[in-house]
C-alpha cells in the first residue's frame, strides 16, 4: 500500500484545481478544512438547488497495477464517502495479513454494494476483495532479508599483520 494517498482536493468549474495530498506512509500532516482556506461561502459554486458547494473535498487515491499488463498501471481516485470506506477497509485488511504474506501483495477484485438511502434512493460505492496475494514481480520472490545481511556480512575484513 505504498501509492496510497490521502487529503483534499479543491474543484472548480467541475474540475480539479489544488491537490492537498500526501503519501499515507509518509504520515502527511492531517489537515482540516479551516486549514484550507476559500471558506466564504458566497463565493462558492452552487449545487443543482442552489445551495453553496464546498469546493474542498476530501480525497483518497491507490496506484494499482493491472492483472493483465505489468506495465499497465492506473489509480482509483474517489473522494466519495463509499469509495473512501471502501479503500479504508482494504488497507486495514492489508495490515493485518501482510507480515504473514513473504512480501507479497494483495490480488484484489473491484466490485460493488449497495445501500438504500432514505432521500436518493439505492445507492451503489465500491467494494474491494482481495482474492490472493502473489509477488510484485511475478518470475520472483524476494530475497530473504536475513540472507541478504549473512551475505553482506560474509567478507573478509582487511586487517594489518601487527593486528593478526
């Protein structure tokens, strides 16, 4: 979970205008909307009612790999309450299984659920399941890091002969 990335975006006119982000494993500094700024609503874009529109969303992202193309890359962006949960839920699975996995990483499969809210009606968000794990580079597994260090360590130390 290295390319997962989390903070806000700003829209404007239906497009991405600031990025806030940082790399979770980074520990990015938790910012919250005070922190950001364009908070006189009267300014804002409104919504199909007429209401003023935040134009900071919170915003989280995952570069992914495709199954079928190791160079194939692509990033599920969601800034949906839904989508967020659903990226939540597959990093705290990853938590808990990765030290068990060799280092490898989760296969996951992207499907969808829903609920019924009670003023749109069924709503559909994203759900991830992880259905194996294998390694980044197939052909491979990573060396282990306790025979990397025993080979560093193996080597002869130049000492003077008075020392001998």
């Amino acid at each position: 979970m290295e390319e997962v990335w989390t903070g806000w975006v700003r829209w404007f006119d239906g497009k991405a205008v600031e990025h806030r982000i940082g790399r979770l494993i980074d520990f990015p500094p938790r910012l919250t909307r005070e922190d950001l700024g364009h908070t006189d609503k009267t300014l804002w874009e409104t919504d199909n009612n007429g209401h003023p529109r935040d134009p900071w969303a919170p915003s989280d992202r995952m570069v992914m790999r495709s199954a079928g193309d190791e160079a194939d890359l692509l990033t599920f962006s969601t800034s949906s309450i839904g989508g967020r949960h659903a990226l939540s839920k597959l990093c705290q699975q990853f938590d808990r299984h990765y030290a068990n996995q060799d280092g490898m990483w989760p296969e996951v499969k992207l499907l969808s659920e829903n609920y019924v809210h009670d003023q749109y009606g069924k709503i559909w968000k994203p759900k991830f399941q992880i259905v194996s794990w294998a390694y980044w580079d197939a052909t491979k597994a990573p060396e282990d890091p306790k025979t990397l260090t025993a080979q560093a360590l193996d080597d002869e130390i130049p000492f003077a002969k008075e020392w001998r």
